[in-house]
C-alpha cells in the first residue's frame, strides 16, 4: 500500500472572521501551508448583525441559532456569500487556488435535517455523507477548497450546519484517501486548564484526562461538543488534531493542545 | 482533429430569478439539457431591496449600477449567496450536479475594475481572463458549473461585473474546446420589432438588420449592449446563440431569435 499523502483541514472560528487584520494574517498563513489543505469557517457575528438589521429576532437554544426561514436566508447570504467569497478572494491573492463551496455545490456535503423529540432548530443540517471523491478530484487539481457552515439535502432545501462538525466529518472522509491533521484555530492559545490563564495551556488531551476535566467542570460547555468531535474524529481515521492560535500553521513550536487517543 | 465536444451556455435574467415559480420550471428545464451545461445568473430585485432595507440608496447611470464599497457586499451576499445558492440547490435537487461560482472561485473569472474616464463605476469589473482549463476539468467531472455576476482582480478585490458579459466570455473561452450554444433566456419569446407585441418576434437576427434596426430605433438600449455583445461571441468561435423564452432549451420549434453572423 501507498503511504498517503498529509492533507490539513484548518477550522476558523467566527472571532477569527470578525477582525479583518486577524483574518488578513490567518489567510497569509493558511496559503503558506505545505501540500493540500481545506478551510472550513463559521459565521461570526455579521450573521446576527445582519438579522438585527433586517429586523429578524435571532433565537438561541443551548448556543444553537434557531434557524427559521427568514434566518436561513440571512446565514446562507452572509456565510456562503460575503464571508466565503472574501476569503477566497484574499487566498487567491496569496496564490492559493481557493474555491468557495457551501454543500450543495456538487453535492460536496449531504445532510439530514435535524429532527429532535423536543426542539425544532428549523432549518439545520446533521451531516449524513461527503462527496470524497469529487473532493478527491478537486484537490488532486490543485484546489484549496473553502467551505462556509451551509449544507442540503440534496431536494433543494439548503441547511444552517455547525462548522465543527463540518470539519470533523471533512477530515473524517478524507481520512480514507490522506493522512489528515485537523486544526481548530481560536482566539485562544489551546484548551485552558484555567479559562482566565492563557499560559495554562493544555499541551495533550487524553480521553482520561477529559473525563477527569469534565467531572472537575474545568472543561467548558461550548468545549464539550468540539472535544467530543475531536475524539470522534481520531477514532474515525483522523491522524492529528491540534487546537490553537493559528500562528501554530506556521510555527511547529507554538504552544497548542494536541489531542490524543 | 476530434470533433468538440457540444456545450450549451444559458443565461438568465432577473425575470426568472425573481418569480420563484418560474425559476423552479426553469431550473428543472435547464437540468434536462443532455450533455455538458454552464448557467450565469443575473441578480433580480433582490440585491435593490437588501440595499433599501439596510438603508443604501441604489445608484444607476445609463442602466448600470455605480457599486460602492456598501452596495458591493451586498450583491456578493445576494448573488454569491442566496441566489446562487438557491439554484445549486435546486439543480442539484433535479440530479444536475451543479457547483456554484464566483470568478474569484479557483480563479475562474478574473476581471478589472473599470476605469472609465468620467464615470466611476466603483467596484465594476471587466472580464480579462477565463480559467478554461479548471473550467474543462470540471466539466469533464460531470460538474454543472453556476455562475454568478460576481468576478475578482486576484489581488484580493470582489468585482460586480455584468452578466451578459460573463455569460459571452465564458461562451468564447469554452469555443476553443466546445462547440457552444450560447442562449440568453429571458420572459420575452425573443428580440421583438416591435416591444409591445409579443408575436412580432425576429427570428433571425444578423449584422445588416441589427445596424437596420438600430438605425430605425426599433432596436431598445438595453438590448445594444446584449446584441454587441452576441455579435461578437460569434466572431469570436461561438457557434450559435439564441434569446428567447425558457422554453426554447426544452423545445426545438419553440419560436426564439436566433442570431447570425
């Protein structure tokens, strides 16, 4: 068997998107990655700006936004349009080959709608399947696939999708075909022991050691659902997983938190 | 020399786009077209009222819309997002496995912001250059690519850029390895005598009516730049083009103009 060739699937968090210095920097560093790559964002706050300003009411539950039609209009305008293709427009400035992808362009990402005994999200999308080998196509071309949290279901109606997720199942799919390291980039330097100490940096992340943090509730709420997707994703193929500030894509020796079986 | 293979272009306007019943009769028209399909949109209403409901006043000289750093993000938002996006959703829902576009998408379109010398047009792009190889390694993929009305400089710069003239450069570009029909679908049956009455189809159009026609001002000012620009796709290896209805890509009696060199 062939070695596979590395693949890095970079996530970007909306606070990364919401200052335009800190993106500029982030896509400099993205293009200069070595070999194939992918970007997966979020949103940040110009969705929720956007509805405030059309005179929608955003919903949460739980931190989700509750996407009801008129929502799914504003984040599918704001992801898949103004933040999708300005980003790709600044990586073809740095001589990345970027294409812009929501899920339904080539049916990259299916989803299922959520269907949930007690909450209606409205119109948001569990991931049911990726399309690896149209991606496999595209990155053999030399194309840095870019894609916004958007996804279908494949009968035309378009789905609010959490980013995390989306990259989870991205390095997941892709794990078949390449050695994947999936990076989760933040404001913060790694997961923190103590949320107010950025020096507490954890530097490796076991199952024991997340199970011991969660009952001593070191561990955050909006934490729990990304390491979950973290432990998911190496037990499903996934070769590395960091999470950091994104000078860790340039600088191998930036502190981050590796995540580890 | 092999034969080229055929690949129809088709270009629809606002019209369409903004009645959503038609857009569905359409979308599922253009999915039936045997063999390789590309579809540019224009932008509809939409993007005019988005602008008004956040408080941006549309600026128009001579039918062409003057796009400042504001009135830019919002059609990128509605023509890159939401109406490109509906319709990949759409096709794809119709088993067309349709990609959405923007020029700055794996630098598919690049363009140049217009200079001209007493208007400024703001963010306003000229097509300079079309990506005909990626283009024909997706085609080649069984892709449906979906152009929007939205290019890029390569220097990081999102464009505004006519549809028209998209959907003719990129008509040209495929000629050197297809043999293209380029159809402008729009609510009329096709170029008309007389705007009025919808019988009084021309159904050939060539160069000494248009200059006849022109000359007698039965020929209406925005319908000059889109002959012009049909004029010279032809004189530059597009095989055939065609305006009409719809209906013409679905049936072959159907009455259109068909445009001659």
């Amino acid at each position: 068997m062939h070695k596979k060739k590395p693949i890095t699937v970079v996530k970007i968090g909306g606070n990364i998107i919401d200052d335009a210095q800190e993106l500029k920097q982030f896509l400099a560093d993205f293009a200069k990655i070595d070999g194939l790559k992918v970007l997966v964002h979020g949103g940040g706050k110009s969705a929720t700006k956007m509805a405030q300003s059309i005179g929608l009411v955003p919903q949460m539950i739980d931190g989700r936004r509750i996407t009801d039609a008129a929502m799914l209009e504003v984040v599918v305008m704001i992801y898949a349009g103004q933040i999708n293709k300005d980003i790709v427009a600044q990586l073809q400035a740095n001589d990345a080959n970027a294409m812009g992808f929501s899920g339904a362009d080539g049916n990259l990402i299916q989803s299922d709608k959520r269907n949930h005994p007690t909450i209606d999200y409205g119109f948001v999308g569990d991931v049911k399947k990726v399309n690896t080998t149209l991606l496999e196509t595209l990155l053999n071309s030399g194309i840095v696939p870019v894609f916004c949290a958007i996804t279908h279901d494949k009968n035309g109606q378009l789905l609010n999708t959490n980013a995390d997720t989306i990259a989870s199942e991205l390095a997941i799919a892709l794990s078949e075909f390449f050695e994947v390291t999936l990076s989760y980039c933040f404001e913060k330097p790694g997961v923190l022991y103590d949320a107010e100490d950025d020096s507490s940096v954890i530097t490796k992340m076991n199952p024991e050691l997340y199970a011991k943090l969660k009952a001593e509730k070191a561990i955050h709420s909006g934490m729990i659902p990304k390491l979950d997707n973290c432990f998911n994703s190496l037990s499903k193929g996934v070769q590395q997983i960091k999470i950091g500030h994104h000078k860790m894509l340039q600088n191998t020796n930036a502190v981050c938190t590796t995540i580890e079986l």
